[in-house]
C-alpha cells in the first residue's frame, strides 16, 4: 500500500507516493485527520533548518496500529484519535546510553532528538506518519477535530506558564497578531493576566476582541520604534518577524521578562545594549505541556476555531500553503478524506 505525502523540494511542495512508515516497537502508525499550516511550516520552504522532508507538525490523527506491544495496550489506543509530541527522544529509537537531557527529564532537547515535520522526521503533510506511543495524547470526545488539530500550537503556548511565574504579572503585552499570538493570549489571559495584543492588521485583532482580548493598533513599519510608548514587565515577542525583536525590547520595563516566541530562516537585526543596561530577563520559548493545552480545549477556556480561515484537501496542500501566505490569512487546514 502507498500514502499520498508531500515533501519539500528546492522551496516548493511536491505531491509524493511512497509506502507506509515501518513501525519500530513501542511506535504507532497514524492516520492523519486533519493537519494545520503555521509559519514554521512557509519557513521551511525558504530554507529553516534545511529539511527536505515531508512537513507539518500541527495535526490530529487515529491510531491504526502499534507494533511490540501487549493485546490490552492496542485496544486501549487503537481507534483513538490523538494528539502527538512533536520531539522525538533518543530513547525511542532504542539509542544507548541515553543522553544528558533525558537523563534530567528535557527530552524536548534531546541531544540526538528528531522533530516531525521540522528535523529528521516526515511530518503530517501527508496521509500517515509514526510517532512512538509516548508521544501521543488521546483527544477527549467533546474536543473536535478543529480543536485538537491546535493542540500543539496551544501547547507552545502554554509553555510561557511553566517558564514565567505569570501571578508575578498583572499584565502582560503580546507583540504580535498572528496564529500563535492568539493562543499565547488566549492562554495568559484564562490564567488571569490582563492581556493586551499589539498587531498590524485589523481584521486579526477583530478576532482577538471578540475572545475577549483587549489589543492595540500599530501602524507602519515595526522598526520605528517610536510607534509605541507603553513599557510592561512582560512582553511576548510572537511576531514571526525579524523587526519584531527590536520593538518587543522597546516595550520591556527596566527589571522586566522578554519572552522570544518568533522562529524564522535567517537573522534578526538586535542591538544588545537594551538587554544589558536595563537588565531584561530574556527568556526563549518553544514547545509545550499537551496536557495543559488539551484541559483549556477540554474546559471551553481557549476556542481556537474562529481563528480557521479555511480548509483544504490533502492533495491540495500546495494550494493550501500557497493561501495560507496571503495577507489577512490565518490558521489554513489540510483535511485527509
């Protein structure tokens, strides 16, 4: 049997037919139901970490089958629609001894870690991928498809609560109006900080208000940075732009927490000096507790779905990305049907 998949070539998508993934013990093989498009996703395509092969690492999928495990373990996990971790730790593949960061629990840092869709690993651009059963998080029933297909955004979301003590800040600024910013401020936000979203285009930040989120206009080009005057203890830099940087300083207090959410292929233009002479705490942030991130859908408290602009077929994933590029566009979905 062959999959339909995609696979990076040069900086484009091309449509691929090749067998399914072999299963090692203790790994599944999923279906993928749905799959989401984020800007990791259009910076590979322009070279991120130079992977070539199959992307996407936002998805929702059922388990078809597991391989070395007992009876009971399949019929508990066969049939389930699931979330997936996106790092894969040395152990997984049976790789011994197991490296530091495992051995103090960081297997997101994984010295010999592989990430789906972004570093040695195929990802959910496609009808199947492998994952090892530790990975993977059951999907409660009353969390849709068009929910659980952000479990993993959420997660990286949720990440800033486990990196920041948050009830230390009233408030908090996210510079930003795109995917991941929404989530971020949905996500302090239902831990009780007063959240205020700065962005650029108004029909993103119409949607931030309407979950609640009180947001902020920029007008121009980010690196002035005399477009904004308000400072705050903790800024969340989620822009996905180089020029982001800059301004996200800018805004942070003397004494205050720079949290850095942006990836991108190439270089951000930075000055240090700001860091150091008004004593900023810059914390990087990536992936996320997926338990925490499926308890907000769980709870009603973060509703991503308004954030879809829209769905497409698998195998128009080159379309797909190709839309989910243009201005005003946000969270664009691959459906396996």
């Amino acid at each position: 049997m062959k999959m339909l998949s995609f696979v990076v070539r040069g900086k484009k998508l091309a449509e691929v037919r090749k067998p399914l993934p072999k299963l090692q013990p203790g790994w599944a093989l999923l279906r993928v139901r749905l799959a989401g498009i984020c800007n990791t996703d259009v910076e590979i395509l322009r070279g991120y970490h130079g992977f070539r092969g199959t992307p996407g690492h936002e998805f929702v999928g059922e388990v078809v089958d597991i391989a070395g495990v007992s009876t009971a373990a399949k019929k508990r996990w066969v049939g389930k629609r699931v979330a997936g971790e996106i790092n894969v730790a040395c152990a997984a593949y049976g790789l011994r001894p197991v490296c530091d960061f495992c051995k103090r629990g960081l297997k997101t840092h994984c010295a010999r870690r592989t990430v789906v869709g972004i570093v040695a690993h195929d990802g959910a651009f496609a009808e199947y991928l492998t994952l090892p059963l530790e990975n993977l998080h059951i999907v409660p029933p009353n969390v849709s498809d068009e929910k659980a297909v952000f479990v993993e955004p959420l997660a990286a979301a949720c990440q800033i609560l486990d990196q920041v003590s948050i009830r230390a800040f009233s408030s908090a600024a996210v510079l930003g109006d795109g995917k991941l910013a929404q989530l971020i401020a949905m996500v302090l936000q239902a831990a009780g900080t007063r959240v205020i979203l700065y962005g650029k285009h108004a029909n993103k930040l119409a949607l931030a208000r309407s979950a609640g989120v009180a947001t902020k206009r920029v007008r121009g080009d980010a690196t002035d940075l005399t477009l904004v005057s308000e400072t705050y203890r903790l800024v969340v830099e989620a822009t996905g732009s180089p020029t982001g940087l800059a301004l996200a300083q800018r805004m942070t207090e003397p004494r205050g927490t720079l949290v850095l959410k942006s990836t991108f292929d190439g270089a951000a233009p930075v000055e240090t000096w700001p860091i150091v002479v008004k004593e900023i705490t810059v914390v990087g942030s990536r992936c996320g507790p997926f338990a925490k991130a499926i308890a907000l859908l769980r709870s009603g408290q973060a509703d991503p779905v308004p954030l879809i602009s829209r769905t497409f077929r698998l195998k128009d994933a080159s379309a797909a990305l190709a839309h989910a590029q243009k201005r005003g566009v946000m969270k664009v979905l691959l459906r396996n049907s």
